[in-house]
C-alpha cells in the first residue's frame, strides 16, 4: 500500500525548474505553485510583461495534488448556506462563477491539448439519512431555479441506494498534477520563469514597489500574487482567525467496475467518491483539523464508514475552511493579491481566481470582485465563529503542548529534551532512528507523529514534515531536523 496520492505516483515528474539564484526584477511575482498559482501564471501568457513563479517545493506539490481531483459546480449543499447568509443573489453569483469556470478549465485544455485524463461526467448528491430528505430537496429546488436540469435518484450509478439525492450533468473530473504540470510548460518564456525549491521567507515594502525576500535572493517586483494555501505570516491578515483547516483521509481502491460519475453525501461522516481509471477514490472521516490529530483513528472510522480495508493508496488533504463558505480571492493590500480559502473546492475556484486576479491586476471589471474580496465586512456568521476559530487554535496549541498527543504511539516515536529543546525520534521498520526537532517552526506548536503517511504533522496551522524533518507542505517555511 503507498501513501502518497494516485496523482502523485502517476505523473510524470520530469520536467525540473532551477531554483532562484540571483537577484531579479519582475513585474508580478506569484508565490505559490498549486492549482491557483500556475493556472493564473497561464492567464498571464501572452503579458509582455516580466513574470516569476515561485514554490517552495516542486510545483503541485501542495493541497492541489492531493484532492479527489473533481471540477464541478455541485459542492454539498454550498447554494443553501450562501442563500441563507446572503440572499439568493449572491448564491446565483457563486453558482455563475463555478459554472464559468469549468467553462474555463474545459475551454483551456481542449485549446492546449493538455493530456489530463479529462472526463466528462455527472455529478451526484445524495444522503443516506432520511432526516437530510429536506436539505436534499432544497438544494435541487435552488439549483433549479438558477435554471439549472436536476435529475431525482434513488440510488448511484454503481449501484449504491441512497434515500434521497439528485444529480447534475456536464462536470468533469481530470488529473490535476498532468494540468498543473502541463499548462506551466505551456506558459514559459524567457520573460515569464518558474522558480522550484525557492520559498518567500519576508515580503517588505519598497516605495511603490516589494522586495520579496528567499533564503539567498531578493526579488523586486510590482505586484504580489500570494496563492501559497496557508500564508506563513500572521500579520497582517490574521488567516488562523478567518479561517480554520479541514483535514480528511483519502483512498483508493482498485476496482472491477468503473463509472462515469462523482458523488458526495450532505452529511457527516462524509463520503465523497469518483473513479479514476481501474481505481474507486473516496475520500471519508472529514474533521477540523484542531481535532484531527490522531491519523490512524481517522483511517479507522474511514474503514468503518465506508466498509472499505482493502486499498491501494491512503492518504491525507487540508484544505482552508472560511467562515462565510465564500473564497477570499483579492487585494489585502495595495499591489498585493490573495487568493485562498475554497473550502475544499479549490479545482473551479483556483481557476476561477487565476480570472479575477487578472482582471484585477489589469484593473479591469470583475463581476465577482466584490463576492470574493478578502476584506468583505463582518456579518453575523463570521462573529459567531470568530471565537470558535480562536478556539480551536488555541485547543490545539494547548494539547499540543500538555498531552504532545503521546498516548497514541505504543512506544514509537520517543520524545525527549537536548540542550532544553524538544526532540522526537522515530525508528523505522530497518531500525534507523530519524531525529527531528518537535516544534514547529512557523508558531511553535508541537508536532504529532502522522503514523499513517509517516510525517510530523502540526494540529494548529497544517505544515507537515517528513520523517528527516524537510517541509513538505503547510505554512512553515523552516525544516525540523536536528544538526
Ligand atoms: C480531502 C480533500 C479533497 C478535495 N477534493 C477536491 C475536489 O475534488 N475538487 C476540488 O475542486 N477541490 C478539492 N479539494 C480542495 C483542493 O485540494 C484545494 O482547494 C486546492 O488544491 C488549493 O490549491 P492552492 O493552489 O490554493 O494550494 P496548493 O496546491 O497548496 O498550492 C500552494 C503552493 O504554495 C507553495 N508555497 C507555500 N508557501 C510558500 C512560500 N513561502 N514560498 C513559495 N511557495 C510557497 C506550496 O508549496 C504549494 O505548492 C479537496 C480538498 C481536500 C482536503
């Protein structure tokens, strides 16, 4: 069994970019190269201006390469809430902008010939709990009233009964390292570079202009498009308050039948699945991350939910959860540009965002400007769990540090102190000891031993590190091993 993703162990990783070595003077720097990040470095193409994209790692090597890899505008019962909070306006505006941009996403890979294994297919919501009957049927009505075709089923294409549920045509399901991949190589020229393994580690003001700070360089640049998932910095937008991080299992298991569709359920334990090739991807026991530490229960109640033991591939996603159910896509800042927060449905919303960030960097009118500004004012909503964010952060700080989640390991990883730090060692099935640092770097939570994928995994802000300490995913810009 591997625990990596089925997009990772199946694309082909040959295509290498140096990283930075110099001093540069661009136009627009994007940091960040997941599914936002390179599809706004596509928009940008044919721009005569200077242009770098940075990531700190490989490029898709973050959330985007580990998601169940669906493009579609059915996302629970997303247009109930926005309907509830907002008025029904505002639900129709959000349902405009998926639909665009699987219009986007579909246009752009017939006119590139991008080769990601692109389908075609119909999207499934259902329940298995006859009290969810209701919520169902208001998700369809809405959906119809956006003028929307909504089919009633009583069970799914392969088989599955339901109590209720409905689906909707022309969606789409793709590989989303072949995309990412494929539409940068499409994008390069000698005055739009890709930088691997260089991460941004300051960002200071320079008279109209930044300089972006990486361990050995300094990039000038204009304008800032910040797409890196979870921003190291606190300050100045205060994303743990804003936002909190939904982690959940995903596996895949090789299958005799596979179909045409995706689908997910309107309730916890959620069980969203789709196919990909000779494989069934389903993705279960779904949780705030503060709460999420313990990677082998959360495997357990995915077995236990699913009925599925025998799998191929395990493996775990985060992704930023906001307060409104809304993305944050634009300016925090002058010249400065965020685009995160897709509450687990970052394929249509990154490439929707790559869209607006354009416009907005033009200066041109975006329709969906307002809807996703990061600084959109208060409501009711966002008051009620603003403190449960602080929550949630704090409850993980806390227990990060008094109980160091210890009780979960049976004697393995050890922890203990050298020269007053906090230390962890691991040792692996060859009996070699892995040594890291137990803090992490980006605000000093203590980190948790992942048993499942074998990473140290941070509860409050989601950075992950490998059993060598290196940083593989998350906010923290620093690695964990011990010299
Ligand atoms: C279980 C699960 C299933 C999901 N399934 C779906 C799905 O079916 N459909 C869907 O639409 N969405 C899905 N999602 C959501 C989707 O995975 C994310 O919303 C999306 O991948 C986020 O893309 P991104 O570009 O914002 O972030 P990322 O892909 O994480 O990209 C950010 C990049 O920035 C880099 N970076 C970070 N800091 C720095 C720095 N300082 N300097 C340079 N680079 C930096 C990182 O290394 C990373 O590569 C799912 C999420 C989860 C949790």
């Amino acid at each position: 069994m591997k625990n990596i993703s089925i997009w990772q162990d199946t694309v082909n990783n040959s295509d290498k970019y140096e990283s930075l070595k110099e001093n540069i003077d661009v136009d627009i720097l994007i940091i960040g190269g997941g599914i936002t990040g390179c599809s706004t470095f596509y928009q940008f193409k044919d721009d005569n201006r200077k242009i770098a994209l940075v990531e700190k790692n490989r490029i898709g090597s973050g959330a985007s390469s580990r998601s169940s890899a669906k493009i579609t505008f059915l996302q629970e019962d997303i247009y109930t809430k926005l309907n509830n909070i907002f008025g029904r306006d505002k639900a129709y505006l959000y349902y405009r902008g998926e639909k665009e941009a699987l219009k986007i996403a579909s246009n752009l890979i017939e006119k590139e010939k991008i080769d990601c294994d692109l389908k075609k297919s119909k999207s499934y919501l259902y329940t298995l709990d006859s009290s969810n009957i209701k919520r169902i049927e208001k998700e369809k009505e809405l959906l119809s009233s956006f003028g929307e075709k909504t089919t009633s089923i009583k069970k799914l294409p392969n088989g599955m009964k339901v109590e209720s549920g409905f689906y909707v045509n022309e969606t789409y399901t793709f590989h989303p390292l072949k995309f990412i991949k494929q539409i940068v190589k499409k994008s390069i020229s000698l005055s739009h570079r890709v930088y691997e393994n260089t991460k941004i580690i300051k960002v200071e003001n320079d008279g109209d202009s930044f300089k972006c700070y990486t361990e050995g360089n300094i990039i000038k640049t204009k304008k800032i498009v910040l797409v890196l998932h979870y921003p190291y910095f606190l300050l100045p937008y205060l994303m743990p308050l804003k936002c909190y991080l939904e982690k959940s299992f995903l596996v895949c298991s090789s299958v005799n039948n596979s179909y045409d569709f995706n689908a997910i359920n309107i309730e916890k334990p959620l069980k969203s699945m789709r196919y990909y090739n000779d494989y069934l991807l389903t993705v279960s026991s779904s949780d705030n991350l503060a709460f999420a530490s313990n990677s082998k229960n959360m495997v357990n109640d995915l077995e236990n939910n699913t009925n599925i033991t025998n799998y191929d591939y395990v493996w775990s996603n985060y992704d930023l959860m906001t307060l409104d159910h809304l993305p944050l896509i634009g300016f925090i800042d002058d010249n400065l540009i965020l685009s995160t927060g897709y509450n687990t449905w970052g394929n249509s919303n990154g490439i929707l965002a790559s869209t607006i960030i354009k416009d907005l960097i033009d200066n041109k009118y975006n329709i969906y400007k307002e809807l996703f500004d990061p600084r959109r004012s208060f409501n009711k909503q966002k008051l009620i769990n603003y403190p449960l964010n602080i929550f949630s952060n704090l409850y993980s700080f806390i227990d990060s540090k008094v109980n160091k989640n210890k009780s979960f390991y049976n004697g393995n990883p050890k922890f203990t102190r050298i020269d007053g730090r906090a230390i962890a060692i691991y040792k692996d099935d060859r009996g070699k000891e892995h040594i890291v640092y137990n803090k992490c770097p980006h605000l000093g939570c203590g980190l948790v031993f992942n048993e499942v994928e074998k990473t140290w995994d941070c509860p409050c802000h989601g950075s992950r590190f490998d059993l060598d300490g290196k940083c593989i995913m998350g906010p923290s810009n620093y690695d964990i091993s011990y010299k």
